[in-house]
C-alpha cells in the first residue's frame, strides 16, 4: 500500500495530483474557478465536405466531438447562457470561458468568423474563448484575424493531433500531415496564441512505445497544454463497423492508467494537462465501458503515481 503522509514533490498542485492540472492553471492565472461552455456553433470540416477527405476520421461521431456542446440549432449565445445557467448551480461563482468544441472552428472565412466571435468579446462574463479545430484550417487572414483576438481576450486554440505516426493517421482517415501540424503550432505561437494539442491514447494498432513517442515529440514543441483522450467507440461511425469487423485490442483500464502515467512522466511540467480521460456518452458507447466511471479512472491515477512516487517530467532532466 502507497504511503498515504508521502510528501506530493510536484510543484504545480495545490492538491493531491502529480500533475499540472487545469483548474491549478486556472487558480494561479485568474484566481477563482473557471468553468467551459462548450458550444457547437455548426462549423463542418475539410474531411467531410471533400477538401481533404470524406466522411471525417473514422472515429468522431456525427456530433463531430461536440456530445456535450450546446444544440447547434441555436445561436451560440444562447447556447452559452443555456450552459453557463445549468452550471451555475455548481460554481456560482465561476468565471467563464466560451468553448468552441464541434467540429473545426476556423474553418470559414473570417466574416463568418467575426460574427461567431465577436458578442463573445463583448460580453463581460466571458474571459476568455477556446477554439477546437485542425492544423490546415488557418489560412494567413484567419491567423492575423485570431491574433488581434488575442490582444482583447484569453485565447486558446485547440489542435487534433491524435499521433504522429502516418500508419495509424491513414487509418483513421485524419488527412491532415504532421508537418501541416508543425506549421500550425509555429504560427500560433509566432503570434503568441497558447497551443492546446489532443492525442487519442489506443488507436488501432498502436503499441505503448508509439504512443510514449507521440508524447515525447509533443514535449519538444512550444505548446502549453495537452488533452489525453482514451479511444472509444462510439455507435454508428465508421471506427465501430471496423471494431466489428477486426476486433482489434481495445486497451485496458490498467494499461490506459500504465500509458497515461508513463506519458506524463515525458513530459515538461509546465505543460498543462487539460484532459486525461474521455467522457463518451453511455447510450452511444459501445467500448471500453470503464471510460463510463471517469473518476475511477482519474483516482486510479492519482493512486498509481503515489505507489511509484511519480511525478509530471520526472524522466525528464529539468529540475523541479
């Protein structure tokens, strides 16, 4: 049994986690609790329309990852106050950020942009907007347009990574490169927009050593956060006719908690973990059903790092 008095030697916690949670960099940043609205503001996505590909990656479900997104049948507005109403019943006193979860929100041109944004700037309960979308929607006007953004709220934008490994990217129908990734990443932070990076832990066929490597490439990029998903499959999408098909391994709770750990042992700790774990909805989900008990899984970590008395970076050479 892991000592429970065992002195917590991670410096970016006010609590007991090994790592450096959202909400500490939310306490430290803005000194109070700070809550997400996550909108779906009817964006589509260059892999659906034919840009870059059809039918989006084979995982993302017809919600395009927005399952807890306000109803895209509304203004995004609305949306907010629909969402900020709700959960005021648990922060009353949270400040606020507008989420821009579903689908790839820079895919338009910047006079759809600006009036998607634009009441969010102007609103004095919203400090802040974080926009979820690819590395190849940025065009130059797009990118000068999320720039001044910058200099009036607190930004931050959301890219798809999920691997660097080309194989599993051309399973997944993700057609976007790694190198359109690195330019996306340079460009953000060019102008000083803070990069937050998503990776799907248990892609089909991927070992633990590919999915350390995704994170050890990650590391030694400029970004300052990271979402850690677990792949789940999810009804009616393409990746739930292949599971039937093939059968491939879906990963364990314990090996997802061994990855996890062993990943964010790679990384910098100053990165941000804003996500590690998923939050499928029951009636879509096929597999892993441990994913439904998110916060076993979160305290199976936290009990995990304690037993090896680990840490965010600890294989790292910075000291703490």
């Amino acid at each position: 049994m892991p000592d429970k008095k065992q002195k917590n030697p991670f410096p970016y916690s006010s609590d007991n986690k090994r790592y450096h949670t959202l909400t500490y960099h939310y306490q430290k940043r803005f000194g109070g609790k700070v809550a997400k609205a996550s909108l779906n503001a009817g964006f589509s996505c260059p892999n659906l329309d034919g840009t870059k590909g059809y039918g989006g990656c084979i995982y993302c479900s017809k919600s395009g990852s927005g399952e807890f997104a306000g109803e895209k049948t509304l203004p995004p507005l609305m949306q907010f106050e629909q969402m900020k109403n709700r959960m005021m019943k648990k922060w009353e006193d949270a400040k606020w950020i507008a989420y821009f979860q579903a689908r790839s929100n820079t895919y338009a041109p910047v006079s759809f942009l600006k009036k998607i944004y634009e009441p969010f700037l102007e609103k004095e309960d919203v400090l802040g907007i974080a926009i979820a979308t690819r590395p190849d929607t940025l065009s130059e006007e797009c990118l000068s347009y999320l720039k001044e953004m910058n200099q009036r709220t607190f930004l931050t934008v959301e890219l798809g990574l999920q691997t660097i490994h080309d194989k599993t990217a051309k399973y997944i129908n993700r057609c976007c490169s790694l190198e359109e990734f690195e330019k996306a990443v340079l460009e953000l932070r060019k102008r000083n927009i803070e990069v937050v990076v998503h990776i799907i832990n248990g892609l089909p066929y991927e070992t633990k050593e590919q999915m350390l490597q995704t994170v050890s490439y990650l590391n030694q990029l400029d970004i300052q956060g990271i979402k850690i998903h677990m792949l789940h499959i999810l009804k009616d999408t393409p990746l739930a006719t292949r599971y039937e098909k093939e059968k491939f391994k879906v990963l364990t709770k314990e090996e997802y908690v061994d990855i996890v750990i062993s990943q964010l042992e790679r990384l910098r700790p100053e990165i941000v973990i804003h996500r590690i774990t998923g939050d499928p909805k029951k009636e879509d989900l096929i597999a892993p059903d441990w994913l439904l008990k998110k916060f076993c899984v979160l305290n199976e970590i936290d009990k995990e790092m304690v037993k090896r008395n680990t840490y965010q970076g600890k294989q790292l050479s910075t000291k703490l």
